[in-house]
C-alpha cells in the first residue's frame, strides 16, 4: 500500500472517529467503577484514582426496592427461552411453507410475509388487551410469548430451507424416515448457519426489548433489565456510579456475545437487512 | 414423484403440513393478525379500560385527532426527529462504510467499534448520554469547552443545555440515535461498495474522472439499492422513535420532544383512552406506509432519468 498523505488524513479521520463512537461505552464502564467524589468532577477522571467495585456491591444490598439480580435473571430467561422456542417454531413452519403441500399453503405464506411491514407499535394496545384477557399480566408468557409470532424467522428460514438440495430428502423418504425426522435430522443439521444467525438476534433483540416488557408487567419483580434500568434512574438519579454499574451489568451479555458472534452479526446484518 | 403420489399421501403430507404449521399459525393469528384487526376495531370506539360500556362512536377518534393540538406537536415532532436522523444518519453511516472500504488496516477493529452502539438497549444507550449532556458534568459540554479554549474562540464557553431546552432536545435525541444506529447502515453501505466491480473504477481512472466524479457516476447509482433499502429503514425506524425520549424526557420541556409512539403510549397507558390510542396508532401506520410508497417511487424514478 502506497504511502500518501491523504492515507495518512484517512486513517487520522478514522481514528478520531472510532475514539469518539467508543467514548461513551468506555465512559460508562469508567464511570460504574469510580467512587461517589469522582465522579462530580470538573475534569473527567478517566483513570480512576481509586477504582472500586462499591458501585456492584451496593446493588445486591438494594434488593428490596431495586432487585436488579432478579431483573438479570428475568432478562437472561427471557431471552434464551424465547429464543429456543422461536428458533423451534419459526423452523417448523418455515419447513412446512417450503418443503409441504398442502392447501392454502401460499395464501398462508403470504399473509404471514405481509405483516413484516406493520410496524409493532402498531399493534402493541391490542397486544396488551389480549394478554390481560389471557391473565397473563406479569407472568413469563406475556413476556416471552407475543414475541414469537414475529414473522422474521419464519421468513429467513423459509428462504433457507429453499437453498437446501431435495435429493438428499428423497433418499430419506425412500429409505422410510418420515417427515419429522427428516426436519430433525436431515434440514436442521443443515441449517446451522441459518439458525445461529437467527438466535443471536432474536437473543439480542429478546435481551434490549424495551416496549414489550414495559406494557406487559408491573410488577417490580417480573420487570425486565432494560425496563428495570429506568426504574432505577428514577430512584437513584443522582448516585450515577450506581446506575452505571446497573447499565454495566446490562451490557456485559450483550457485549461478550458481540464479541464472540462478531463475524457471525456482521454477516447476518448483510444476509438479512436486520440492524441488530 | 411427487406428480404421481396417491391421494391418501396427499392428504397425508397435508395434514403434517398442518401440524408443523399450526404452533406459528396459532401465535401469528393471536399476537399478530386478531391485534391488526382488533386495533381498528377498538380505535372506533371509546375504549376506556376501566369503563363498563365501550359505545361505537365510528370515525369520531380520527376527527378529534383533527383538532388535538398535543398530536400535531407530536406529528411535527416525530417529522423532526426523522429529518434530523434519516438522511444526516446515513451521511455517516456512508462516510463511514467508504473509509472502511479503503484497505485501511485494522478494518475489523474499526467495524466492531462502529458497530457496537447497535447492540446496545435503548436504556443503556439513554442512561449514558443523559450522562454525556449533563450540563455541568457532561463529558460533551467539558470537551466542548477544552475545544473553544484551544482554537482561541472570543468569549467564554457557554455550556449548552442539551436535554433542558426545548430548542437544544430533539437534535440531542437526534445525535444520541445516530450513534446508536449508524453502525447497522455502514454495514449494509460495506457489502454494496464491496460489490461495485473494482474493473469500473479502473475504466473511469483511465478516462481521467475525478473522485467526486467516480463517486457521483459509479458509486452512488451502483449503491441505490442499498440507499433505498436503508433510507426506507430508517424512516420508518425513526417515525417509531419512543425509547429515547419516554427514558430521557419524558417529551419535555414544553412537549418539544413528544412523538407520536409517545403520545399514543401515553394516552393508552396513562389515560387509559384505548381508543383513542389506537387511533393514533393507525395514523402512524398509514404515514409510515405511505412514506415506504412514495419513497419506492421517487427513488426507482430518479433512476429512470
């Protein structure tokens, strides 16, 4: 690569750039480790002078009015069941839509692609209507179950289920494997790739959901992290080293799986058009 | 094979069709197609949640909408927001996929850096820069300031109030969604430059274009598709803008941050005016649809030309 001054404008810009986007993560992750007196400073201490991990500790004696441990393990349970189911469901549909015949079956198809336009704030007051009429209201099902009806899956599954060659199916079918086994055995094996994709952005966006799980419950207890975190902005606005430990906790599943998957997002926000 | 199968297996790979279906089938009708209809349905009434009647009253929510004041402040703003996003965004997230589709060094680490803020919930995202527009203790007002004192700028540096002023709000929720978005687009802008045959830049060297003019003439037509697809995201991302300002402002000051999701949360959940809510709820609807039509159409015809 030739050298040049304009290479050199380029990569300046690029750094500047890539300094001021990580600022505000690095701030937080600074912050939620700094004591009380450091962080009302004229001058942003961004090298702690003395670190401490107070900030995580006074969390867990909050518990009473402030269970952020429990809002974790509901976000954490939120999350990963509704990811396997939706995973389990969108591919048994997305094999019957590409793989089955029977009828109805494009107009089905059709209808279930056409509501990927609706944006679901559109729908969210029904949602809620339904969901209390189910008495549902501040359980796991209304968090975890609307959710799963979302028309993505089904989709992008359906368009990979098609890549996947026939003869190896047929083989299946002679040799007197019936149907579900060749779902389970033949086209989900194959479909790793696809499914993975699928599951790190239905965990990531069950994980960030912020709408659902507002309307969904009241309850201190059955409230989400995301949800959970705006409480506590309202309680604790002012002890900010303790809601950046609150945001910290927030992050970090998120960014571990951000940085184990990059390659896979990377791939998937391409493949899909989704944003993560 | 498949031509020559009997009845009886026709009927029965229909019925398994059915059953693999039917777990979605129910959920999708629950969740998604009955709250479709349902919606409209409810925002024809006066549907208060804890009314014993809820009397048909027909368009009568969509004409008050006519005159509510508070929901064309929320229209306008929510048009705002969209406009000091949409386009102002992809800008960035342009720029950016072009500098990383310069064979630098180092492209991965810049790509996961830009593309961190996506991953991250509104919340999070609210809580830090809430932090960053602190007036007095925000990191953007203090760099601001090291700034101005610097370039020798005359006066001394007036802090901005960010989120406290009316004026300052929006394009401060404007800039925080920027960051948080822009690294989604980038990555969509990377895959087309990526796919722009390198042989068209050669030709177009050859022939003496400048860069403008192989950006102008090469790039930009090659990349409509990812324009269009990205542009058309982030309107209708952006006409569903909530979290940012339910978390930051709560609309405030004086309404200057009031869109419509928030406004048809509040009446819906701090009201509990279901009808009416719902009513909004069909007004963005059709506005973000018609947007998604028209923008089709000006982008496909544009490249008619």
């Amino acid at each position: 690569m030739r050298f040049s001054f304009a290479r050199l404008l380029l990569y300046l810009l690029m750094t500047i750039t890539a300094v001021v986007f990580l600022m505000p993560v690095a701030w937080m992750l600074v912050m939620s480790i700094l004591p009380e007196h450091e962080i009302f400073q004229p001058v942003p201490h961004w090298v702690p002078q003395e670190p401490t991990l107070q900030n995580f500790q006074e969390l867990f004696k909050r518990a009473e009015e402030a269970p952020v441990m429990r809002w974790f393990w509901n976000s954490l349970f939120v999350a990963g069941t509704g990811t396997l189911a939706y995973l389990l469901l969108s591919s048994m549909a997305a094999y019957a839509f590409s793989r089955l015949e029977f009828p109805g079956r494009n107009v089905l198809f059709f209808l279930v692609l056409s509501t990927l336009i609706i944006p679901g704030q559109v729908t969210i007051i029904p949602v809620f209507l339904i969901l209390q009429k189910l008495h549902w209201f501040n359980t796991y099902y209304a968090l975890i179950v609307p959710g799963l009806a979302g028309a993505f899956g089904v989709f992008l599954l359906r368009q990979f289920f098609l890549t996947i060659p026939r003869e190896m199916e047929e083989a299946a079918l002679i040799d007197g494997c019936g149907r579900a086994g060749i779902y389970w055995r033949i086209i989900l094996p194959l479909s790793k790739p696809a499914l993975a994709t699928l599951a790190i952005f239905s965990f990531l966006g069950g994980w960030n959901d912020f709408m659902l799980p507002l309307i969904a419950t009241n309850e201190i207890e059955m409230r989400t992290l995301p949800v959970g975190l705006t409480i506590f902005l309202g309680r604790y606005s002012m002890q900010y080293g303790l809601v950046m430990a609150t945001a910290v906790l927030a992050t970090l599943p998120v960014l571990v799986m951000f940085l184990l998957f990059q390659r896979h997002i990377i791939r998937g926000v391409v493949l899909t058009g989704l944003k993560g | 094979m498949k031509r020559m199968a009997l009845p009886a297996q026709r009927r029965h790979e229909a019925l398994v069709g059915y059953l693999f279906i039917a777990p979605y089938l129910v959920l999708f009708v629950a969740f998604v197609l009955v709250p479709v209809v349902w919606g409209f349905f409810i925002s024809l009434h006066n549907w208060h949640v804890l009314g014993e009647q809820k009397p048909f009253v027909g368009f009568a929510n969509y004409r008050a909408l006519l005159r509510d004041d508070l929901f064309g402040i929320a229209l306008l703003n929510t048009g705002y927001f969209a406009l000091l996003t949409v386009i102002p965004g992809n800008v960035v997230s342009l720029l950016l996929a072009l500098g990383l589709n310069a064979r630098i060094r180092g492209e991965n680490v810049y790509k996961a850096i830009f593309y961190l803020p996506v991953v991250l919930s509104v919340a999070v995202v609210a809580i830090i820069w809430r932090w960053m527009y602190s007036t007095e203790f925000g990191l953007l007002n203090h760099y601001l300031k090291v700034l101005w004192q610097l370039l020798h700028l005359p006066g001394d540096f007036q802090p901005i109030p960010w989120l406290n002023s009316p004026q300052s709000a929006m394009p401060s929720l404007a800039l925080m969604s920027i960051w948080w978005g822009a690294g989604g687009s980038m990555l969509i802008y990377l895959a087309g430059l990526r796919g722009i045959p390198e042989e068209y830049y050669e030709a177009a060297r050859i022939d003496g274009a400048s860069t403008w003019g192989r950006f102008r003439h090469i790039t930009l037509p090659l990349l409509k598709p990812s324009l269009l697809f990205c542009l058309v995201m982030s309107l209708i991302g952006s006409s569903q803008v909530f979290g940012q300002s339910y978390i930051l402002t709560g609309g405030g000051p004086h309404y200057s941050t009031l869109t419509v999701v928030l406004y048809m949360y509040q009446t819906g959940f701090s009201l509990y005016r279901m009808g009416y809510a719902c009513a909004v709820a069909y007004v963005m609807f059709v506005i973000v649809l018609g947007f998604t039509l028209l923008q089709f159409r000006l982008l496909s015809a544009r490249g008619e030309e």
